[in-house]
C-alpha cells in the first residue's frame, strides 16, 4: 500500500494488480480490489475507480463493513446521497479509512458538513500527531491544509503547510510531494530549523487529549524525550502516594544513579516532585556526546524546559486522577466509574445490542466483624488488598472502583460468561490466599448483569445489585448471574 500513499500510479498499480490475479486464481476473496480502489482514488483518478466498482459491484470484497461507505462516497450521485454516507460512517465505530477519507473528500465534506469536518480534522490530527503515525497525520495535514484554504484563514493554512513541509521531509518524501514545498516560506523553515523539536513538543503537548490519562502521557511523553534528544534509552517513573499510582515506561538500568548529568557520553537523571506526595523520575542516555559549547548549551536549555513541560503537565494529569480515584485503594471512585460505564454503554455497537457489556457488584463478606474482631486498621489493609486483587484480574478486561464503604464494582467489555470467569478467579483467589495474607479468611460475594439484559445505567446496576444481594442470601462467598 505504501505506493498508494506515495501516489506511484504505475508501480502500485502493477503490484496490485498482480495480487489481484493471484487471488482470482486461487479462488481467493478479492482483497486486492479494495487496494486498487483506494489506489486509483488516491491518485486522483476517480473515474477509474468508479469504473472499477461499477465492474465489480456485486464482489463480497467491496463491500466490508468499512470499505462500503467509501464506495458509497465514491459513487454518490448528489450531495444529499453523499451526506447520508458520510454521517452514517462518521457515527460508525469504524476507524479505518478516516484520514483517506477526509482527504479524499475534503470538498465535498466541506459542502454538507462543515462543523464535523473540522471536528473531526483536529480529532485525527490530534490523534496521530501524538501516536506519532507520520504517515497518516501527513494524510490528515492534506486535508487540513485543504479546508483552511477553503475557508481561507490564511494564517492556519501556513501554519499547517509549515507541518506538513517538515513532515515531508522527515519522511524523506520530498519528490513525491513537491507540490506542498512552498519555496516562499521555505526562509521561514529555515529560520526555525533549531527550533524544531521544540515546536514539535509543543504541538503534541497541545494536541494532547485533555482525559489522557498517566500511562498514555509517560508514553507521549518518552517520544517526545527520543525526538528531542535522540537518546536510545528512555526511563520514566511516577508515583502518587495520595491515590497509590504508580506508572513507570520501561526499566531503569540497573545500578543508574538519578540527580546526576554526564555529557560524555550522554547520561541524565533527573528526579523531581509534584508535591509531597507524587515523585518522578526521568532518565535518558544515549551513546554520543555533547561537547560543542554552543551544543552544550543548547542541551541546557532544552532539559530545563523539558522538565518545566513535564512537572507542569504531570500536575494537572496528577490532580485529575487524584479527583478521580478512592485515596484508600487508588481505585476509581464511584463518580468516575459511573462516567466509565456511561461512555461504554453509549457505544453504538452496545446500544444496538451487537456488543455486550458486563458490570459486577462486588462485596466483602462480614466485614463489620472484621473491624470489630481486628481494628480499623486491619480493616482497611484488607480494602487495599481486595482492591489489588481485583485491579489485577480485572485489567485487560475493564475496570474496577470502589462503589462505598465495602463495596466494588467493575464493567467488562465482554459478555457475562467471560465476567462470571473474572469473579470466580477473584472470588477463589482471595479465598485460598486471605489466610496468609491477613491471618484470616476474607471472603467475597459478587452480582452480575449486562447490557443485553438492561439497557440505563441505573437498571444495570440495580440488576447486579440485586444478584449481589441474592448471593448473599444464599450464603454468601459466591457469584450470582442471575
Ligand atoms: P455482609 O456480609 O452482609 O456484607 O455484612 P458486612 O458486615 O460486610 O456489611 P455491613 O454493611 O453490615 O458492614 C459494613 C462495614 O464496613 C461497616 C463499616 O463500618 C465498614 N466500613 C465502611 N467503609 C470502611 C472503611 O473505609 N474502612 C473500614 N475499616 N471499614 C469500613
Ligand atoms: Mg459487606
């Protein structure tokens, strides 16, 4: 596919083609056809593709589930037709083809739908400028540029051909774009050419998504320190005692020292604090030097602003959790957890009942007689112990919180089985090991639902509510599905 996106018409052509001659001999589904569609699109020669879908329009190929509303696009007879296609896509759960999409169409989306196209143009570009997808956010730029032309803000159409020039060169596509190398603001290029990088930064820290959450942002954050510093290990470590938050993108070496700042060769740990509570570590090395006077102070500027940047957005990604979560268990809370179902069952897929949802109640079993029996104290070791357990056979699946007092609650994205699956793992887990772990038994009672059964929030968790209740009435220590 990669000579679609660089829009080599005769060489594309010819290597899909022979795929294509391949699959039809071997009676094989004709995948090839939506490659060739798309690369005569790309190509800017639309009358072959329609001629293309015309020929094969009855082909089981052409029609998957995402490549069928291109066709629609590409066939569209009015506008009216082609906006019908396009909402019903845009409000699909389908991401492939989104920045083809936009660029292909960029006009006529433009006509039909102006709000969308823009929201979705900085949704895409936001989202591939910090998954650092070049290839695609140079699809997304096009279109970009496009529209600003289109409602002409001169500003943001430089703007945006400036980022797109500096990705073309990155990519190392300059002869394949040429068009968009503006020799009038090439000076301009030029000028800001040490400022790069910091630029870069800046335009992911803007792009980052205000709900990012820790993990996300330690990875954003390691691109950004390997682009800058072109280092070839990254270490980056937080913790947040206040909520028992812990995040950490891949190993310090061992025996490194932090606080330290060697140039040759490159090597820095840098520790520093949020506040008395939340720490972080950064460490970086690579195997090349920084000796040059102008470079080293360079490099000085740089690390002082990279930490600035850092600490600054760690706080605001600190204090949004903080809010979030149960300070005794670093769970989520049930108001962030009611907000994580919410979104989940507002998915189309869910609502169509094509997906399904699982939530569980979960209980511990008379705690109040362990309070009694053992004190506060222990009381809440076992809480931060449940709460372990169920964070670690919970995740990959959904999420956990703590719903009040003794009480959890957890959604999965998988059907009620899998969720009966999670719980008795749970369930048996605590069982077998509280005796060790406390000197006693602890034990857990769980309810069941899902969205196939229930369709508001409320409904939903009142039916596992209700079966949470019923496995305490039978006794407890046991998952209730129904
Ligand atoms: P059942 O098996 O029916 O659930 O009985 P139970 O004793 O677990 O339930 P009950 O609702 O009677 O008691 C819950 C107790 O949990 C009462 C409350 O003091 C205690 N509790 C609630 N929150 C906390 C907390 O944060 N820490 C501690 N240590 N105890 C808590
Ligand atoms: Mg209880």
């Amino acid at each position: 596919m990669f000579h679609s996106y660089l829009r080599h018409y005769e060489k594309g052509w010819e290597y899909i083609n022979k795929a294509l001659l391949v699959e039809k001999e071997n009676d094989l589904p004709h995948s090839s056809l939506r490659a060739m569609i798309l690369h005569e699109m790309l190509c800017g020669k639309k009358e072959n593709a329609r001629e293309l879908i015309e020929k094969y329009r009855d082909d089981p190929a052409i029609h998957t589930r995402a490549f069928e509303y291109l066709v629609r696009m590409i066939i569209a007879r009015d506008d009216e037709e082609f906006f019908r296609a396009w909402s019903e896509y845009v409000s699909s759960p389908y991401t492939l083809l989104r920045e083809e999409i936009l660029y292909l169409f960029t006009d006529q989306i433009f006509r039909v739908d102006k709000g969308k196209l823009e929201e979705e143009l900085n949704k895409w570009d936001s989202f591939y400028t910090s998954e650092m997808t070049k290839l695609s956010l140079l699809y997304v730029l096009l279109a970009k540029l496009r529209y600003y032309e289109l409602i002409r803000n001169e500003l943001k159409y430089n703007m945006t051909k400036l980022r797109l020039m500096k990705l073309i060169k990155q990519l190392g596509i300059e002869d394949d774009f040429r068009e968009f190398l503006d020799e009038d603001l090439e000076p301009q290029v030029d000028n800001i050419l040490t400022g790069y990088e910091i630029i870069e930064t800046l335009e992911i820290l803007r792009s980052l998504d205000q709900r990012v959450n820790l993990d996300e942002f330690l990875r954003i954050f390691s691109n950004i320190i390997i682009s800058i510093f072109r280092t070839q290990s990254v270490f980056i470590s937080v913790t947040d005692k206040r909520v028992n938050l812990s995040s950490t993108i891949d190993f310090l070496p061992q025996n490194k020292q932090t606080n330290i700042v060697k140039l040759d060769p490159l090597e820095v740990g840098i520790s520093g604090s949020i506040d008395e509570y939340s720490e972080y570590i950064i460490y970086l090395a690579g195997n090349f030097s920084i000796k040059k006077e102008s470079e080293v102070e360079e490099f000085w500027n740089k690390l002082t602003l990279l930490d600035e940047l850092f600490s600054n957005q760690l706080k605001g990604i600190i204090y949004r959790e903080r809010a979030m979560r149960d300070s005794l268990t670093g769970l989520y809370n049930r108001c962030r957890f009611t907000q994580i179902l919410k979104e989940y069952l507002e998915e189309p897929q869910v609502k169509l009942k094509q997906k399904e949802i699982s939530v569980f109640m979960a209980d511990i079993d008379d705690f109040k007689k362990i309070n009694d029996n053992y004190g506060h104290m222990k009381g809440d070791e076992v809480l931060r112990n449940v709460a372990k357990i169920l964070q670690e056979e919970v995740e990959g699946f959904g999420i956990v919180a703590r719903y009040g007092g003794e009480e959890f609650v957890g959604v999965l994205e998988a059907e009620k089985n899998k969720c009966l699956e999670v719980c008795e793992n749970i369930r048996r887990r605590l069982e077998m090991a509280s005796e060790s772990i406390f000197g006693f038994r602890v034990t857990l009672s769980f309810g069941i639902s899902s969205s196939l059964e229930r369709s508001t929030i409320t409904e939903i968790l009142g039916l596992a509510d209700q079966r949470l209740y019923k496995a305490k009435e039978m006794g407890k220590n046991r998952v209730c599905i129904e």
